[in-house]
C-alpha cells in the first residue's frame, strides 16, 4: 500500500449503480512516497468523529458504498452515497464524453455539508490521460479539490481498483501529486493490496484456509462483490483511523444487512 499523507509524506466495464442513497501542472510519473514515509501517520490532526461523510466515484465505488456507509454509521456518522456508475472526470462512461462530476458534486457538497469526503474512481479516465497526459489531467484533479474542500472537508481519494490486465494507471500518479499540494486536507493512498487475493493477484475469488470461497468480485473480475465491499470498507476504516479523520468503527457492521443490498442482486456469485 502506498499512503501519501499530504506534504508531511511529499517525498518524492461500466455498470449503472444506484445513487444517493442515505443512511443513518507538469507530467506526473514514478513512484511519489518514498518506502519508509509510506505509513508514517500525521501528528497535528486530532482525532474526532466525521460527523457527516460523503462517498464519491464510479461504479466500483457504488458496489463499496453498501459496506462503506455501514462502515462509517457504526462510527456514529451520517453517511451519504452519492456514487455513479461511469463517472469520471473526463467522460461519463459510454454516454458522454464531458463528464457532470463538477455540478454534481458541487451540488452534494451543499446541500450535505460533509466533513469528510471518500473518493474512488479513475477507470474512465484512462484513455483521456492516454491521450491527453497527465499534466493536463491535474487541473481537471484541482479542479474536484477545490469543489470538495469547498466547505472545508477533509478528502481521502482512493487509488483506482486494480484490474487483472493493467498494473499501472497514470491517473494515480496525478492524484497522489494533487493531495500532496493540499497537505492536511487531502489525502491519497493505495488500496491496491487489500482488493486482491492473499497470493497477490486480481482474481475474483479465493479459498480462504477453512475451505470457504471468498467471492471478492463479480463475475467480470473488477466490480465488487460483498466480500469485496468488505475488504474496501476495511481498508478505508484502517487509513481514516491512521490519518485521524474520524474514529474506530469496530467490526459489528462487516455482516450487517448491507450485504442484502440490491447492487448485488443478479449476481449469484456474489450470494453464494
């Protein structure tokens, strides 16, 4: 896991999702932590609950969201999803090739005040970066900062979700280099390790050592099945305690009735 903590660690197939859902500037390349700064947590951010807490991205996000806004109720929080399948800064999936994000989001930010914002997403923006670069990705970048800090939130941005073929995305690279000019407010790390299966590779499933199949993914190997979800929202808990964002969450809602949620409904793998 790569973890940038703001300055302090500067060193160096979409698929529709069910959104709003409330519940109680130069190139940018290489590695941008250096090894030993990796989990270094800040000192100067005290730790408090999040009161309100928005969760962002595409539709990998949309299949997390279940588990993360059950993850951050258990904190005490108010969470909000407001996910969308193929959004991405650039485009909106097949349908467009401007993206809504910045109204969209603008408007959320609003109208629910959130102190802590999660955003996972980058899938679509892959070709535009292909073809653009990404120094011209990092306004576009800035320009979401600015949109979610807007009413003072704190921001997690989330690498993107790996996928069996791609074992690098530039997009990353541009969002570990846009928190690292917002120290203390934004903030990137790499959940690349806690999405894949103990032997490191992206696969949908595995055989955990008492003989049960965890079903981390769909049948198309990226978006999320619950177990899956669970492995985010783990993952998230974890980074948000370490960087003092909000409180622990405990464990009582990794088998809570979000794994009923209808995101999954149509996949018999994901109900086995």
């Amino acid at each position: 896991m790569v973890l940038l903590l703001g300055a302090a660690a500067c060193a160096g197939s979409d698929q529709s999702g069910q959104s709003g859902q409330t519940a109680e500037g130069g190139d940018v390349a290489g590695t941008t932590v250096a090894p030993d700064q990796s989990t270094s947590p800040p000192t100067t951010i005290p730790v408090e609950p999040a009161r309100r807490v928005l969760v962002l991205g595409d539709s990998g996000m949309v299949d997390a969201a279940p588990a993360v806004v059950a993850m951050f109720q258990a904190t005490g929080a108010v969470a909000l999803d407001g996910s969308r399948g193929g959004l991405g800064l650039t485009r909106l999936g097949f349908e467009a090739e401007t993206s809504p994000f910045a109204e969209l989001w603008a408007g959320m930010v609003a109208a629910e005040e959130p102190d802590l914002i999660v955003v996972m997403l980058g899938v679509w923006d892959g070709g535009w970066v292909e073809a653009n670069g990404p120094s011209a990705y990092a306004p576009v970048v800035e320009e979401a900062v600015r949109i979610l800090t807007s009413q003072g939130a704190r921001v997690l941005w989330l690498s993107t979700p790996p996928e069996p073929t791609i074992d690098d995305r530039p997009v990353d690279h541009v969002f570990a280099q846009v928190a690292a000019n917002h120290p203390g407010q934004v903030f990137y790390a790499d959940i690349d390790a806690a999405v894949r299966t103990p032997d490191g590779t992206v696969a949908p499933a595995y055989r955990s050592s008492d003989g049960t199949t965890v079903q981390l993914r769909k049948a198309d190997g990226w978006h999320f099945c619950p177990d899956g979800a669970a492995a985010v929202a783990t993952e998230i808990e974890r980074l948000v305690v370490e960087l003092g964002l909000t409180v622990s969450a405990g464990t009582s809602w990794v088998d809570g009735g979000w794994r009923a949620a209808r995101v999954y409904d149509g996949y018999p793998e994901c109900r086995n």
